[in-house]
C-alpha cells in the first residue's frame, strides 16, 4: 500500500517524459498534464487519511531498509504541502491554457511544468538529504527552462541571474552533504538526528547546518532574496504563479525539516540566525514592496515578506509558533498563485505593467477588481481569510517565546502588505478607466475562473480551517517532536 507514497512525484513525471514525444498535440498535452494533477490531488488526500489512520507511512525503494537504501516519508506536513502543490498547480494550468501562446505550447511547455512539479513534490517526500538535493535539482532544471519561455531580453538577464544563484548554492548543498556524511556517516534524515543527539552537535556540525541555512535561505529568498523579485516578475503569468506559490515554500520546507530534526540542538545559534534573517527580510520585503510601481515587482516583494513572516515561527520554535508557520504555509501558496495570475490579468487588459499606467479597471472588469480586493485582505490577515489563523498562532507563539522584536517586526509587515497592496487596488481599479470600450479587452473564462476558484479556496481555507486544524496540529507535532519521525522511519515495520 505504501507504494502510492511515490505516485505524486512518479505521475508527473511519467507524464512529462511521454508528452515530450506529443509535442504538436497541444490539447492532449493539456488535458494529460491537468489529469496527472487532479490524480496527484486524490492520491494525496488518501495519503493523507491513511496518515491519520496508521500514522507516517514510510516507502522503502528497492526493499532496502533505512537508514540503507533510498526512502519517501509521509507524514502530514510533507502531505499538506503535495496536496496544496497539486491544487496550485492545476489551477495555474487552467490558466495557462487561455494565456499561453501555442509556440510556446509546442516548445515542451507542459513537460516542464510536469518535471517541475514532479521535483516539488519530490522535495517535500523525500527521507535523506542526498535525494533533497536531487530532488530540487529537478525542479530547478524545469525552472531554468520555463523563466526563460518568450526569449525577451529581460526574461534572459534575469534567468541568466537566477541559474547562477542557483547553481552556487547547490555545489554549497553539496559541500554540506559532504561534510555531514564524512562527520556521521549516514544521510537518512532520521538515523542523522539519532547520530547527532549521540554525538552532539559538534562546532563542526553547527559549521554544517549555518552552510545548509545559507543555501535553504538562497533558496528561499530569506534575505539573500536579490534574485527573487526579477526572475519572478518576467515568465509568463502561469509561470511565475507557480514559481511564486511553490518554489520557495521548498527552500522553507527543507529549513523546517532539517533545523527541526537535525540541528536543533544549538538553538542559540541557529535559531537565532534564522530570526534574525527572517526579521531583515520583513524589513527589507515591506520597504521593496511600497518602493516599485510595477505591479509585478509588487507582487514579488509581498512573495519576500511572506518568507520572513513563516521563518519568524522557526525561529520561534514553539508548537503554536509552527503551527501558524503551516497554516500560513498553505496560505500563502494558494493566495500566492492568485496575487501572480491577477497581476499578470491586469497586465493582459491595459498592456501595461506599472499601476500609475493603469486607472478604472473596476468599470470595466468588476469581477478582477474584487477578487483583488479578497486578496489584499487575505494577505492582510483579515478574517475570515485564510491569512488570519496563520498569523494569530505565530503571534501567539512569539509572545510565548518572548519574542517581542519578531512579533513587531511580523505585523508592521502585514501593515505594509495592506499598504502596498491597497496602493495597486486604489491607483488601478479606482479613478477614470483608460479603457474605451472600443478598446476593452475581453474577460476571457480561462483567467478569471481560476481566480475565482483560488479565491474561493481563501474563504473555504478560512471559514473551514476546523477540519483543516487536525492534520495542521499532527504536522506541528511531529516538528515539535523529533522522536515520532524517528520511531516511524526506524523503528516501524
């Protein structure tokens, strides 16, 4: 039965490399890649019964056992996050089949798409830190191919920016790996956090974990986040919905896992770092956002800021303060993709990208307008959004912790959010439209319903959040408790 842990990464794959040879067969190319990702949604939320049901569910390749052979995980953070992936993902294909230029369809559009979702969901399975490389290396091959899709000369310097970030980072992720495995011996997430607690975290060990903090931060955008607001803002709208719901929710993902499990032991240390970078990102996120006009980059500074304010309940390391981080997790990719896709709608109707370009938008797209308007208060954490439990557990969990500074810092962001947010809004939607109606460009379904769905999963995320709450509560707890993970991945037969 624990075979079906692998199908989330498998299906898209699988699918990927047979639509390489379909490559002018535009609508099997659609309909296979959007089947695989409403597969992957059913498979996902069995997996997650079964969690529930039997506990974490462990897949062991080749019949070798842990800590030798190579294994997936399942336990509910990792599964939330699949099932989330796979609902933005499906969603971003309804888009794209109304956005996307069929050049671009034929050019091995939905095999990339497919390859990148197959690493995502990879990276959140895996049970060793060889195969987490692997599996971000991937997504960040599919990603390499699709940021540069349209060949326009901004789309080239700012990819040419982000693959060499990128390929640093993951010979620093290699080094790390190196020096872990030369130091215990092993590379299986649960044997590590045993040989550590043996062992002790070693100055060479907390040498280790502050080099996988740095490349997870790169990743992440935690700070070391000048590569993110260009490379997200010049994909197609599709495109750089995906990138903005999903590919630093991986970098956060692995920081979660690996200073929650492996290197928890210097907290002083390392948790530290993670707070202070988290709060200079909040900074520095809130600033980006209120300083630019183009709606894109907007969009991209609120994607930094949503990196901080999840990193804050690291940082913390409360049950509660992780607990909001999870909630907020999910969240964000979900509001995420919506912020990307309306941005990327406004820029379809009036062909322009800066806000001060654009005016009336509401007269004549009233729909976009108000949906805009659910996602500034989502994001703004106003109830019953789904941004609002988020952040009262990580509030909840700072005060716990004493972290006064973090929790300042976490919801002055959220005033600068609104802010710069309310600013798109008020300056585009607002005033005299610069539309005629000679010149209005029409509202095709393919855009606006996946807003519509994606806001509606804001509402569903927010008013709902009671069933929701159990599979949140078991993630934080197998975080909070390094132990549960271990007898699972060890100890269970």
């Amino acid at each position: 039965m624990n075979n079906i842990i692998a199908m989330p990464m498998m299906i898209p794959i699988l699918v990927g490399i047979l639509l390489i040879f379909f490559r002018h067969h535009i609508k099997l190319q659609r309909w296979s890649s959007l089947a695989a990702m409403i597969a992957n949604i059913g498979i996902t939320a069995y997996i997650l019964h079964q969690i529930q049901q039997n506990g974490i569910l462990r897949l062991d390749f080749g019949g070798w056992e842990p800590p030798f052979g190579i294994l997936f995980v399942a336990d509910s953070f990792s599964a939330l996050l699949v099932l989330t992936t796979s609902i933005v993902a499906a969603i971003c294909l309804v888009y794209a089949f109304s956005s996307t230029e069929k050049s671009y369809e034929q050019m091995f559009f939905y095999p990339f798409i497919n390859f990148l979702v197959a690493g995502v969901n990879g990276s959140f399975l895996t049970g060793d830190l060889f195969n987490l490389y692997v599996c971000f290396e991937i997504m960040l091959l599919a990603s390499y191919v699709l940021i540069a899709f349209g060949g326009r000369k901004g789309q080239l310097r700012e990819s040419i920016k982000y693959v060499i970030i990128n390929v640093v980072s993951s010979w620093f992720f290699l080094i790390a790996i190196a020096y872990t495995y030369g130091a215990l011996g092993t590379l299986n997430f649960a044997h590590l956090s045993v040989r550590i607690a043996e062992q002790g975290q070693s100055p060479m060990l907390t040498v280790v974990s502050i080099v996988f903090l740095t490349v997870f931060a790169l990743k992440a955008g935690l700070l070391l986040y000048f590569w993110l607001p260009g490379s997200y803002s010049v994909p197609p709208t599709a495109i750089a919905a995906l990138f903005g719901a999903l590919l630093t929710k991986v970098g956060i993902y692995a920081m979660f896992r690996v200073f929650t499990l492996l290197f928890y032991h210097e907290p002083h240390i390392t948790h530290t770092i993670i707070g202070i970078l988290a709060g200079l990102t909040l900074i520095i996120g809130s600033i980006g956002a209120v300083a630019y006009k183009d709606v894109r980059l907007i969009a991209s500074y609120n994607v930094v800021i949503a990196v901080g304010f999840i990193l804050v309940g690291l940082a913390v390391a409360t049950p509660t303060a992780m607990e909001g981080s999870i909630f907020y997790l999910i969240h964000d990719m979900i509001v995420k993709a919506l912020l990307f896709l309306l941005a990327g709608t406004m820029i379809a109707v009036t062909g322009e990208t800066r806000i001060d370009y654009m005016s009336g938008l509401i007269r004549n797209y009233p729909l976009l307008g108000w949906i805009f308007f659910i996602v500034i208060l989502a994001l703004a954490g106003i109830p019953p959004l789904s941004g609002f439990i988020g952040k009262v557990l990580v509030g909840q969990g700072a005060v716990e912790a004493g972290a006064y500074i973090l929790l300042a810092l976490a919801f002055i962001s959220s005033i600068f959010v609104l802010y710069s947010l309310m600013r798109v809004f008020l300056t585009s939607f607002w005033g005299e439209t610069i539309i005629s109606k000679e010149d209005k460009i029409p509202m095709k379904n393919g855009w606006i319903i996946p807003c519509i769905i994606l806001a509606a999963g804001s509402f569903i995320l927010g008013i709902g959040v009671e069933p929701l709450t159990v599979y949140v509560k078991d993630a934080a707890e197998v975080l909070a408790n390094p132990q549960i993970y271990i007898d699972a991945v060890l100890y269970d037969n």
